[in-house]
C-alpha cells in the first residue's frame, strides 16, 4: 500500500512540475531595455496583437530580424503588464 501511494504522489510531483514549466515559457532577452520577457501564453497574445496592428505577416518571434524585435519590444513597453 505504501508504494502504490508513494507512486501516486511522484507522479503527481512530476506532473505538476511539468505543468508548470509548460506555462512558464522560454526568456527573450530585450537588449535595448536590458530585461526580459517570459514568452509563454500572455506574451503571445501581446506578440499577436502586434502582428495584427502592425500588419506585419506571423513569424516566430525568435526568426524575426533585429529591427523588428525591436519594434516589438518598443510596441510592448508601451501597453500594459510591462515586463
């Protein structure tokens, strides 16, 4: 009985640190605010509002030159839950 439970609660551990880390995304440094950015869902939808506003065609953000990171970056400072 003991192993079953203690089974039961590692796989349990292991699933919600997965979960976690899931949400949490991956960091993008901002060179030009020295910060970063957890790109996970919530910078996603920003990332795709800025797409939509800017015209600009959908690209991964980590693909896109410089500049337009940049422009990024500036677009993102000035709307809400900065970073």
């Amino acid at each position: 009985m003991r192993k079953t439970l203690k089974s039961l609660v590692l796989a349990a551990a292991l699933l919600t640190a997965a979960g976690c880390s899931a949400s949490v995304g991956y960091r993008v440094y901002d060179p030009y605010r020295s910060d970063y950015h957890v790109w996970n869902h919530d910078e996603g939808v920003y990332y795709d509002r800025w797409v939509g506003e800017t015209h600009r065609p959908h690209t991964e953000f980590r693909k896109l030159k410089p500049e337009d990171q940049h422009a990024y970056f500036t677009w993102r400072h000035d709307h809400e839950d900065h970073h």
